[in-house]
C-alpha cells in the first residue's frame, strides 16, 4: 500500500501501519504533542481519496471532519491512499531558529571577577629532539618536558598519543598539549597539536532544551563566541513534554531513539559550525552541557522513568565528567563533557545554569527567578538561601492543548489588542501574512485583552451577546480572534482554551506564593524578578500581571535574561571557579515538592480566577478594572 502527498510524493505503507507512522518513517514529521495518542488533536491530515480506518477523530470538529481532516496517529489506510498535509500540522525540526548573541559573553564572564579558566586548557612545551645520546622515546621525553614545569602527573591514552610521534616531528618538537584536571581522574592529556597551529582549542557550550538545542561553538584560549546554531529538538515527534518523552523512553522502548535524536541534533548544528568556520571538529576539545533532569538522562542514555513515579527520584542529581566518544558527539573523542548537576526531577541543570547566569545568589537583594518554557520552574533567594520547585505549568503557553495553539514560529499570532469600543481584535503575526495560530504571547495578550474590554469575566467565561465574535464552537463558546474565508479554518480561543491557560497560569503564580511564603515573606519583598526562557523574550509583563501570572510589582523590577541555560553553560565552558559556584549553588537550594503541597493547592485554587480571588495582591489591576 501507498500514501500519495499532493506533492506527488509516494511513501510506502506497511499493513496496520497508521498514517502517522508511515509519515515518520518517511522522515516526514507531524506536529505530536500528545505523542500520537489521539488526545492533542494536532497532527491533522486531509484525506482525499482512499479507504481507512479510525480508531478516533478526537478533538476534530463535525466541520473538520466533513472536510475528509482526520488524526493521522488514529488512522490506518486500507488501500492506497491520497492525503493533503495542512501546513500547521507539519513540523520542520531540521529548521535554524533565530538566536542573537544578545551580549558581550567575554564581558559578561569578566563581571564575575573571575579568569579565563577553561574546561580543557593547554601548555606550551618544547622538547629537545632525540640524539644518540639523548635516546629516550618520545612519550618519555614529553613527561620529561612535563617534570621540567613541575607536572609529575599526566595521564594518556590511545587517543590522545596515537599520532604524537608524527606531531612531534613536524612541528619540531614544539607543541602544545591540551589537558585536563579532572576532579575524580586527575589530569589527562587530550590532544597534542603543533604550536603553529591557529586558534586550536575550542568546546561547546550546549542548551538541551525540551523543545530547542543550542549550542555555541566558543574559542577557549579568548572566551570569544565564535558562532551560535540551533534547531528544534527532534526528540519533539515523540511528544512536546517531559512526560511523554519518558513514557516514550519507558514505556515505548524508546529510549535510545530519544538519546539518538539529541544526540544528532547537537552533532548536526556543530558540524555546520565548524564547517562554516573551517574548524577541524579534533580541536573541539570540551563540552558543557545543561538541560533539564529529563533532557539530562535522555543525553546520558540513562532510564528517566522514576522521574514520574512517586517519590520522583531521579538516578542522577550530579553526573561526572564524560568522555565525548562515549557521549556520541563529533568533537575530539578524548575531548570532555560537562553536564550540569540537577536538583530534583523537575529543576534540573537548566535551573542551575539559569541561577548561576542572573547572579542571584551573589546578591543580598531577594530575587526571583522564572523560567517560563514548556513548563515553569522557579527559584527564589539570595546569597544566603535558596528555595525552588517546579509548577507544572505544562506547555500549554506554547501551543499544546490549545485548540489553535502553535509555538512562537513565523505565523503564530503574538500580539492582540481588542478595540473597547467595536470589541474586535487587531493582530500582529510573527513573520507577517496570515496567521496559522496563536503562541504564548499571543495568548496572554487576547485574555487579558478580553478581560479589559469585558468580553469574559474574571472566571475566564464569555459574556454571550457581548460580541458578534463570540460564537457557540463545537465543545464550548469561542471568539474569533482571525478569520478568512480562503483559510480552512478561523484562529478562535475557546472557553476550555482558556481555563487551561488559567491552569497553567495559576500553577506559575501559587508555586511563586507558596515557595514566597514559606520563606516568611510577602510578594513586595521580592527586589528583582530575573525572566528566563525562550517565551520570557517575549513575555508583556504589564498583560502577564493583569491576568494574575505573575506578581503585582512594579514592571522595572523585572529583568529579561533570555536564555539563561546556554549563558550558564557558557559560563562553566569557560571558568573552572564558575563550575564550583555551580555546584555550590546546586548543593544550596532546597527544593520544594509542590506536588504534595496543601498550600500550594490552596493558592493555585485562588489563583485561578482572573487575575485572582484576593484581589488586594493585583491593586494595579483592581485600578484598572475599576474594581473597588
Ligand atoms: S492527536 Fe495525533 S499526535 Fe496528538
């Protein structure tokens, strides 16, 4: 059997094989926020001519359905069959994404007062050359040279010194070595090269994120940046969260599959770079690496299972160094890996990296730090004490579970605002043109937008007969936020849409208030709020506040950090006293187990309400709402 795209593409089908599948294999991926499971709704596909079968059409609606759209992770072609793949439902992983460098990282590292320390550093050495006289061999002689500076102790290995001999001859017994101290194993050599040789030591500094992977190719001789690649995580087609990744790993058998995919996107981006640069990849000699406690064992092809089963124990918290051929990344194999020490299941080394880069505990001011992506994980502190936990806040901000929600990409809508007196929405679309649906942003703009103009009340329900553009949607009333009749179907935001935004929102605020009082302290104590994530670039904090995600105070305490995982991982790339003030940090933050909390539930239950039931913590928006 066959499946025929409209591109005319053939794609063989394998008997029992659903659409969603044979598509995969094919290399041709689907949007799968629920890791085909039928429940997310998102990877939709036209069926134009064919007979199949489905175990489910989901969340489509009466509309999509007579269209010929169904799920293709719940249908099985009988025959061959034609099918249209609509363009909101593909999923482009391969893609770049735009990352600036958005400041001087050598700058940056220098403000705390640290040296250039590198993971891997190197030693000149000259060596005199073999005589009748002088016949030692040629390791020897280099642990001659070593014993001259002082080192007595160098460990090497094959891949270190197999082709020393012929290095040492051509480039006349004048070399570099690059080595490395590492706290268990001492130090080690990891590669000899010729001291003519230009700019020879680099690493990577890499940010496995749930849904993106960065990675900065940096000069470790001058900190400089060299060049940034990204792209999606590829581990996305097996689901959009932490979980159904583990369940795919666990429960699927789908670990190495996962570990493989990361694995191949940090080599894909990195074999750009140094081809772009023309970088020999032998010269990439280090490599520091923070995710998530997920992203962590995934990377390190360790079971994430216990992960989510109760008491959430991950296998590790702190991991050692790493070899870069036992990782499975294209840089020097005798090369090194650092990965970030987490805390518990959910706040991982992303968290660590994120503290370490907003300063936080270097200060007496009492901070708050947020991490806002495809979950929310939360710190709050100063140099003395530390508290996190995680909120579990899921993904919808970036689209899943939302009826017509994408990710910030180019045709997501990021910016609404509802005219008071027509009450119809004016737009603005990442990338221009028309709009494929609607990311974070976008979101909390129209909610907080509806909520001004009075389009729904505080309990997040529409006021019915307010708008024209409120309309009865097939599971709950919906306003049009965009519509056109060439387009297949209108951009709305449905009355469940938005409870689970208020879902999401509440957990981000009561994990504040509850790590915040049971510090002692009021939400006005809070100095500085540091804004990290990916969505935190484009997060409007006066919007955020008015539907109660975020506290109450005044907007130039915030500070947007953006990536903060990828500057911590630059950070302990580059400074050996940074990866111990990491550690430190690390050893130093209690975590709080919201799960298990009563006071969490308690406050997430209040805070479900638009911006809040206490509405003395929002004054700001009471105002504005002319609420007495
Ligand atoms: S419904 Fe098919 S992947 Fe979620």
């Amino acid at each position: 059997m066959e499946i025929r795209l409209t591109s005319n593409e053939v794609i063989q089908l394998r008997k029992d094989d659903s659409i969603f599948s044979a598509l995969k294999e094919a290399g041709i991926y689907l949007v799968a926020s629920c890791g085909g499971k039928g429940t997310c709704g998102k990877c939709k596909v036209k069926v134009i001519e064919g007979n199949f079968e489905a175990d489910s059409y989901g969340k489509l609606t009466g509309e999509e359905k007579k269209s010929g759209l169904v799920l293709a992770c719940q249908t099985f072609p009988l025959a061959d069959i034609r099918i249209a793949i609509p363009k909101e439902s593909r999923l482009v992983i391969g893609d770049k994404i735009a990352i600036s460098k958005t400041k001087d990282l050598v700058a940056y590292l220098k403000s705390y007062g640290v040296g250039l320390n590198p993971f891997v550093r190197t030693m000149s050495l000259k060596l005199p050359p073999p005589t009748i006289t002088d016949n030692i061999g040629d390791l020897d002689r280099l642990k001659r040279a070593l014993a001259e500076q002082g080192i007595n102790s160098m460990g090497f290995r094959h891949g270190s010194i197999a082709a020393m001999g012929k290095t040492l001859r051509e480039a006349d017994w004048t070399v570099e070595l690059a080595y490395i101290e590492d706290p268990d194993d001492g130090r080690e050599a990891v590669s000899i090269y010729p001291s003519a040789q230009e700019g020879s030591n680099y690493g990577l500094a890499v940010d496995i994120g749930t849904t993106t992977v960065v990675v900065y190719l940096a000069d470790l001789k001058t900190g400089e940046v060299i060049d940034i690649g990204s792209t999606y995580n590829s581990q996305i087609r097996f689901g959009d969260d932490v979980i159904t990744r583990i369940v795919h790993a666990t429960e699927g058998g789908g670990l190495q599959e996962l570990k493989d995919a990361v694995v191949s996107d940090i080599n894909t981006i990195t074999d750009s770079l140094v081809e772009k640069h023309s970088i020999d990849p032998a010269m990439i000699q280090a490599a520091s690496i923070a995710g998530n406690t997920t992203m962590a064992h995934i990377f390190w092809g360790l079971d994430p299972g216990s992960i989510r089963e109760m008491p959430y124990i991950p296998e590790l918290n702190s991991f050692p160094l790493w070899r870069a051929s036992t990782a499975g990344l294209s840089i020097n194999p005798e090369g090194r890996v650092y990965t970030f020490p987490c805390i518990a299941s959910y706040v991982g080394g992303d968290i660590v990296a994120g503290v370490l880069a907003s300063k936080m505990t270097r200060s007496e001011e009492l901070a708050l730090f947020m991490d806002i992506g495809t979950n929310g994980e939360i710190a709050i502190g100063n140099n003395e004490w530390i508290m996190t936990a995680a909120c579990s806040a899921g993904p919808c901000f970036e689209g899943s579970g939302i009826k017509c929600g994408m990710r910030a990409t180019p045709g997501a809508i990021e910016s609404v605002i509802i005219d008071p007196v027509t009450l119809d929405p004016s737009i603005r679309v990442i990338g221009g043109g028309s709009p494929l649906g609607i990311c974070g942003s976008g979101m909390i703009d129209a909610i907080s937008e509806m909520l001004l103009t009075g389009i729904i009340d505080q309990k997040g329900k529409f006021l019915e007969g307010k708008s024209d553009r409120i309309r009865r949607g097939e599971d709950s009333p919906e306003y049009v936020i965009f519509s056109d009749r060439r387009l297949e179907k209108d951009i709305v935001l449905s009355e469940i849409d938005i409870e689970n935004l208020l879902r999401a929102k509440a957990a981000v605020y009561s994990g504040i208030s509850t790590l915040i009082t049971e510090a002692g302290l009021a939400m006005d104590a809070i100095e500085r709020v540091y804004v990290a994530g990916g969505f935190g670039n484009y997060l409007n904090i006066g919007k955020a506040v008015l539907i109660g995600m975020i506290p109450d105070i005044p907007e130039e305490r915030y500070t947007f950090m953006g990536n903060t995982s990828i500057t911590g991982a630059y950070l302990c790339l580059l400074s050996k006293e940074l990866r111990n003030e990491a550690a430190e940090i690390a050893s130093k933050m209690t975590y709080v187990e919201l799960s298990v909390s009563k006071m969490f539930m308690d406050e997430y239950v209040s805070a479900l309400f638009l911006p809040h039931t206490n509405m003395n913590l929002f004054p700001s928006v009471a105002a504005r709402l002319m609420l007495p």
